[in-house]
C-alpha cells in the first residue's frame, strides 16, 4: 500500500501530498513514517540560503541514523528531503534562534518546489540529502506559497508534516 504524507505550510494555509519512495530510500522512508505515527514533525519554516528553491524545517532527532541513501545534491521540483545534521554542521545563532541542541543537532527536512537546485554550502562544501519522497498532489500551489516565503519572510510561518488521511 502506498503511503503519503501531507506537508503544509500552516500559516499560509497550503498543503500538497507526498509519496513516500519506499523501494528507493527504505530506511529514510520507514523512520519518517514511524516519526509521523506520534503526530506531526514540523518547525519553523526556513527558506534556503545556498540551494535556491527550498523551504525546510530542522525537527529534533527520530529514528536510528541512517546515512546516505538514495542521495543527491541536485534535488528537482517535488523532492523531499531529509538530511541529518548533526550539532557542529549548523551555524551557532541559527542553533540558539530555532532552539537546537548543540551537540545532538537535528533532522531536516526540506522539499524543493523549482529547478536549478545545487546542495553546496559555502562553509562545508556539498550537503547530499536523502531523497525519501516525491509530491504528487498540490506541488504548483506549494511553489508559490515556497515562492512567497523568499519574498514576504518567514517569520511566524510553520512547516509540518504528517501522515496523509
């Protein structure tokens, strides 16, 4: 059976639907979806800096560590990704702003809503993620919701996840 997830982004009212790539990332998708079992994972919703068309979150560490799998540093329109970070890859101020532990770090996860997508961080060279899911449903109004974020900020804006009905 194919399981999906809705990502949203609450302020602005948008959500799409995702489905998990079970045979291409296993591992990625089955500690997502057992986050997800406890109810929703999401955060503060960041508009990226280096990769170009991404919003993400960083949600506080679930599941076993997974490595690499199914990874890129070219994601497309409608990747979602998810990408371990452990405390000593993310920016001090960015930590104390979003309330990150500084040793354990935490998981990000992000999906991509245009093309021209590059994984290289200027302080840590390139950044793979783990591509875990794919939208299938809502991807164009998400885009322009992701687009507003770039321009009108982030703040107050929240990107969470769940399991899809």
């Amino acid at each position: 059976m194919t399981k999906l997830i809705r990502i949203e982004l609450a302020k602005r009212g948008v959500a799409c639907t995702a489905r998990l790539l079970e045979a291409e990332a296993p591992r990625t998708a089955a500690a997502v979806w057992e986050a997800l079992a406890d109810g929703p994972q999401g955060g503060d919703a960041q508009h990226a800096k280096y990769a170009r068309n991404e919003v993400y979150t960083i949600v506080p560490r679930f599941g076993p560590r997974i490595g690499q799998e199914n990874p890129t540093v070219t994601p497309i329109p409608g990747d979602v990704c998810y990408f371990d970070f452990h405390g000593g890859m993310l920016d001090s101020a960015f930590k104390d702003d979003q309330g990150i532990d500084a040793a354990e770090g935490g998981i990000d996860l992000a999906i991509f809503y245009g093309r021209n997508n590059l994984l290289l961080n200027g302080d840590v060279g390139w950044v793979p993620g783990n591509v875990f899911a794919t939208i299938v449903d809502g991807l164009e109004e998400m885009a322009t919701a992701c687009h507003d974020v770039w321009r009108a900020g982030s703040v107050g804006e929240r990107l969470v996840y769940s399991r899809a009905s």
